[in-house]
C-alpha cells in the first residue's frame, strides 16, 4: 500500500524535526523517531538532511551537545 502525502505536509514534518533535533537536546533519537513515527532509515535520511542545510549534527560523546560539521 503506497500512501501520498503532499510537499506542504513533508515540507511541514522537517521543519518541526530540524527544530526539536537543533533546539532541544534532552529529546533523544529514539524519541524523535517516536515522536515522529518514523523508522531508521527515514531519522537517518532527516539527519543528513539537516547536516547538509545547516552543518550541524548531534554528538553524544560527552553528553549531548552541537558540533560543526567540517565542509
């Protein structure tokens, strides 16, 4: 079963993600994925997505913090 969703919706879904994935540290990646029902493929694919728009990700090294991505 193929479901549609229209851009605006996905357009939508990203914008709340990149917010809660920059903003908010203490939600986990199992949360977002929760939050959002989405598997590892299509977290992984948001991530990228991020990294590549605004070249920051995650690291969890040291507790949660913002790293620059080198480009």
């Amino acid at each position: 079963m193929i479901i549609e969703t229209d851009n605006n919706e996905r357009l939508k879904e990203y914008t709340c993600f990149k917010e809660i994935y920059l903003k908010r540290l203490d939600v986990s990646a199992k949360e977002l994925k929760r939050i959002f029902g989405m598997g590892n493929g299509k977290y992984t694919t948001m991530v990228k997505q991020v990294k590549e728009e605004t070249g920051y990700i995650r690291s969890n090294r040291n507790g949660v913090i913002l790293v620059k991505v080198k480009t």
